[in-house]
C-alpha cells in the first residue's frame, strides 16, 4: 500500500527548517580564488624557458608576455547553520572519524556548488574581536532531509 502524503506537509516542514536558518543561522564567508589578468606594459619578469614552470613557486603569479596573471582571493558571504559538538552532527556512519578541530555545517542546496568551489570557509565573519577561523572542507557533502532535495551537510576540518 503506497502513502500519500499531501504536498502541504512537506511546505510545512520545509517552512520550519527554512526559519530555523533565520535563528541559529552563522554568517560566514567563502573563500574561492579567483584568477585575474592585469596588463604590465613593462614586464620585468625574467623568462621561464622551462617546461617545469608550473612547478616553480612564483607567489600566485605567472607572466605571460605583458599579461601577468594573479591569484586573488573572492569572498562571498552565506548563512550557514554550524555545529561545533560532535555529539550534535547527523550521524553518516557509526565509524565517522573527523580532526579535533571540525565543524559540520548545513545549508541550502541552493548553495551546494558555491560550498563546493570553495577553498575556504571563514566561520563566525560577523563577530567583533573574534578571531578569524579558517576551515577546509573534509569530504563530499550530505543530502539532508526530507526528499533530501533542500539542504545538505559539510565537514569541515581547522586550518587557522
């Protein structure tokens, strides 16, 4: 015997989940880098006539001709619900083992390529006198939910 259930239950409960973000929500940022191209008329940037160039450190910038390309962070502010006791997460697997200083986070799927092409997450970016956190995304993400069509989880691991 199938079950219906009515589309009303479901624009509910997706209502509730949808305020508890305007509540317990963190305003956070994303780091992705983004690569920019800037005209140097005079280019004084000796010449790298090797095929190992790209294994050169030159600090995020590469000199093609006159055009220098350089790495430069992008910043993109999200509301991101964060977890910071383990005991609270959804649970993947019973033999979920994450670093010391994690998070789990969750948010819209909306979101979900945003999170995804970040390199970063700043966590807590609103709070004065608070100390920047830096997190790295550990994994793939988790649908959540129900239909598991509207929010997923992250876990993210502490580099500075």
């Amino acid at each position: 015997m199938a079950l219906n259930i009515p589309d009303s239950v479901f624009d509910k409960y997706y209502e509730v989940i949808d305020s508890t973000f305007d509540i317990f929500g963190v305003p956070c940022q994303l780091v992705t880098i983004d690569k920019e191209e800037v005209t140097v008329p005079d280019n004084n940037i000796p010449p790298i006539n090797s095929i190992n160039d790209h294994r050169r450190n030159t600090g995020g910038t590469r000199g093609r001709g006159t055009v220098i390309i350089r790495e430069v962070e992008v910043f993109t502010d999200i509301n991101l619900k964060v977890y910071w006791d383990s005991k609270q997460w959804v649970q993947v697997t019973e033999s979920l083992v994450a670093p010391n200083a994690a998070i789990q986070t969750i948010a819209f799927m909306k979101d979900l390529q945003q999170v995804l092409s970040a390199t970063a997450l700043i966590v807590q970016k609103g709070v004065p006198d608070a100390m920047e956190m830096k997190f790295e995304r550990v994994g793939g993400h988790i649908p959540m939910g129900l239909k598991q069509n509207r929010y997923f989880a992250c876990f993210w691991k502490r580099i500075s």
